[in-house]
C-alpha cells in the first residue's frame, strides 16, 4: 500500500476532473482524453486460473500506475476545494457463478458485506444496498444506473463458490465514462469472508483517492458464516413478504441456528428481531414478559459476541425501544449507523425513536438522508414520514405522502386510518382499519395501548392515536 495515500486525499469524483483543470486553461482536455489515460492505467481481461500468478503481477503494475494517475487527480483537488461533496459509490449485486447445487447459497452476502465495509469510510457516500440491488440482472448501462441511484463509481463482480472456497472478482467503474479503473480477484475460504469484503473496500478506497483507515475484521468460522447465511435468508424473506407466515419461518430457522452455532452473533441478533416484529404485530404467542426478555437478552449477547456488527446494535436499539426505553434504544441506532452508515434499516429505526421522542426534525432529517443512500427504499420511508407528518398535524401532507407511493404493507393502514381520521374522512378511516384487522384479527386498541405505552413519549401522541385507532373500528 502507498503510504502517501494516507496523508492528504480528498474525496473526487468524474465532476471534480472538470473543476480541477478548467481554471489552469486545459480545459480543452476532454473527459474521453481522460478515458484514455485511465484505460491504458487499467487491468487487462482477467486471464485463464492457470495464469494467475502471472496476472497477479500485471495487476499489481497497472493498478500501481492507476493510482499514481489518481493521486495527482485528487492531491489537485485537495488545493482546488474542501467544500465539494465526496464522491458516491453503488455496489451492485454480485452475478452468483457457482455450480447449479450452490446457486444461490451465498445470496448476497458478498455485496451486502462489502457495502457494510464501505460504508466506514468517512470520505465518500455508499448506497444502500436496498437501492443498489434493485438492478439485478438489469440491462442498463452502467452511466444508466449510476445516473439513476446518483452515483459516481460503480462496483460489479461475481462470486463462485464451489462448497469451500471462495472466489470473488470486482471491477470499480467510473460511471461518468464508464472507465475501469480498478479490478481484482480473491480466492479464499469461505471463513474469510470479512477480511475479503475489507480488502475489497480498503482498494476501493485507495482508486477512488479516500484516505486509508484500517477496517480489518476478524476472520469468521464457518459456524459464523452458516449463521449469517441463515440470517441473511430471513432478512430478504421478510422483506420481500411483510407477513406473518415469513416470520414464523424466520423464527423456525433462527431458532435452529441458536442451537447450532451458539457462539455466533447473527442466530441471536436474527432472532431478537424477528421476536420485536412477532411481538408488534401480534404474529407469536406466549407470555409476553417472557418474550421481552428473551428478546433483550438475545440481543445483548450478540453485541457482545460481535461489538463490531452493526446489525447487532441495530437489533439491541429494537429490543430497548420495545422495551420503552427509547433514549437507549435511540444510542444504540446511532452506534449501528456509526459503524454502517448506508444502513438504511439503522436509520429507520432511529428515524422511528425520534418520532416517538417528539423530535420531529431530527426525524425528518434522518429521512432526507434515507433517501440520499438509499433513494429507492420504499414503502418504509413514506410511511415513517406520513407518520411524522401525522403527528404534528399535517394530516394533508400525510396523505399525499402515503399516495405518492405504489404500496403500502398492510400494517401501514394504521397510520392511513388516523390521516384520515385527521382529515374527518371516517368511511375511509374505517376501510383503512378493516384491511389491517382483516390480517389482524385479535388486534385491540387495548393491544395497542400497552405496546405503545412508555414507548411513544411526544407530548399527547399516544392519546391521540389510540383516539383515532378507537374511531376508525379498531376493536376495544
């Protein structure tokens, strides 16, 4: 690694380029000129597995002269600006390569992964995941998606994983011009999945011209990464179905995982999750105390198993704020956030916490960087914000909020009932709640009161949701 890339980079991207030569009168120099430059400075077409070694070394030179050619581009900018915005990079999902029977069994673990690293990063802007995956296997160009997501360097590459080891190829892509500016392939045991994702960003880091901060991890077992898949897997199911029947099968299989692998954090911070969302919505049954602890305990254990895992946090902060502890809940968010910044799931939460603080603002600030990393994310970000918009009163703006998008979950017709209740609007009021009793049967606004109490701390919130809740036809 060149030591001088530690002392003075700044952040840059394709537009910076511009900025930097137009005021010393080359701008005559264009943009494709600097195509050229930078594809004579790229890798070649990745050679045949026997050649590696040999590739190996014309990597290491070209991706050497690359990044001389970068570092004059950015220690320019470092006298040209400090106010400039620092570069944003998307990471697409990774073609899977492996055989048919193993097809699949990664998910996405290796781009999830490597956003997380990433994201560590101070010195530029990573997409969510949840925006950046929504182009698999799309046919666009990469200036295309990049236009679309706001980015200015993309990552795409491929896994293949033959049951034991692990190759990953990766390529870094101006999307301004669609150069190659760096590329690479690792070979490893699957047990060293955090130390390839940090390798992986640390070159990020260093092409794209960030200062270089150590975020080395600590190599995984394979339990560890059995765990993760597992809970990788319920994570994507609940989030393509937002059910009872996915949750109670991410139930069954994390539970598993508990059993199996006791000593890693994901089984437990998977299932302090699942058991909040069975929990809010009434899909588990048992004694609820029993649950609640259960639920923190489980959630403390995994950031103890892995201080280092922003999930972990992310699931304690749930754990606490169901707990109604909401000013811890709401520390543990920003400790999730700290370590994985493009968490959109992280900021969400904290989103929520503030809510119910009656810190609106911040709340709403929360949302507009949401939408920043993450500007596809969904269903989530409108309902939070009709939410907020709900509670100070601007029931209008809440309602536009809630159409402007396709659609909604079934538990956010609680929020549409109240805009509606808001507006004096109760038929519609009322056939908002009879969708959401309809999946819900044994709700109550009985239920409903004693979740929400301790938890919902702005000033006559609460009151006036379970008055809304009761006059839309919620059951007593």
């Amino acid at each position: 690694m060149n030591d001088k890339l530690d002392l003075t980079f700044k952040p840059m991207g394709p537009q910076l380029v511009k900025n930097i030569l137009a005021p010393v009168e080359v701008h005559r120099i264009k943009l494709d000129d600097r195509s050229q430059a930078l594809a004579m400075a790229a890798p070649p077409p990745l050679a045949d597995p026997q050649d590696a070694h040999s590739r190996r070394g014309i990597l290491l030179g070209t991706i050497a002269a690359g990044l001389v050619i970068l570092a004059l581009m950015a220690g320019a900018y470092f006298f040209r600006s400090e106010t400039v915005k620092p570069p944003i990079i998307a990471v697409l999902p990774f073609e899977d390569l492996s055989s048919t029977e193993l097809v699949g069994v990664l998910n996405d673990t290796i781009g999830d992964g490597i956003i997380t690293s990433l994201a560590r990063y101070k010195e530029f802007t990573v997409i969510s995941r949840r925006s950046s995956f929504k182009f698999r296997n799309s046919e666009e160009g990469i200036s295309e998606i990049a236009d679309q997501l706001g980015a200015d360097f993309v990552l795409e590459g491929s896994q293949q994983y033959d049951g034991e080891r692990l190759r990953v190829t990766a390529q870094l892509i101006d999307a301004d011009t669609e150069t190659l500016i760096w590329a690479d392939e690792i070979d490893v045991p699957l047990e060293a999945l955090l130390k390839t994702n940090s390798e992986i960003s640390r070159k990020i880091a260093n092409a794209v011209g960030a200062k270089v901060v150590d975020t080395a991890e600590a190599r995984m077992t394979k339990g560890d990464v059995s765990a993760l898949l597992i809970a990788n897997a319920a994570q994507s199911r609940i989030m393509r179905n937002f059910s009872r029947e996915s949750l109670l099968k991410n139930i069954e299989e994390q539970e598993q995982s508990l059993k199996d692998y006791p000593e890693s954090a994901w089984g437990h911070l998977g299932q302090a999750l699942s058991l909040r969302i069975g929990l809010r919505y009434g899909w588990i049954e048992g004694d609820e105390e029993t649950l609640r602890k259960r639920m923190i305990d489980l959630a403390r254990r995994g950031v103890e198993l892995d201080p280092n895992n922003f999930l972990a946090y992310h699931a304690l902060g749930r754990a606490l704020m169901f707990n109604r502890d909401i000013e811890a809940a709401s520390v543990a968010f920003r400790r999730a956030i700290e370590l994985n910044p493009s968490s959109s799931f992280a900021r969400s939460a904290l989103t929520l916490a503030l809510t119910r603080l009656g810190k609106t603002d911040e709340a709403l600030a929360e949302i507009e960087e949401t939408a920043r990393i993450d500007p596809f994310y969904g269903h989530n970000l409108y309902w939070d914000k009709a939410l907020i918009q709900w509670q100070i009163g601007e029931c209008e703006q809440a309602l536009a909020t809630f159409r402007s998008t396709s659609s909604m979950p079934v538990a956010a017709n609680k929020v549409l009932a109240a805009t509606y209740h808001c507006l004096g609007e109760q038929e519609q009021a009322a056939r908002a709640m009879a969708d959401f009793v309809a999946e819900n049967p044994k709700w109550t606004v009985s239920r409903e009161r004693d979740v929400l109490s301790g938890m919902w701390s702005a000033p006559g919130a609460l009151d006036r949701w379970l008055a809304a809740m009761e006059a839309s036809g919620m059951p007593l």
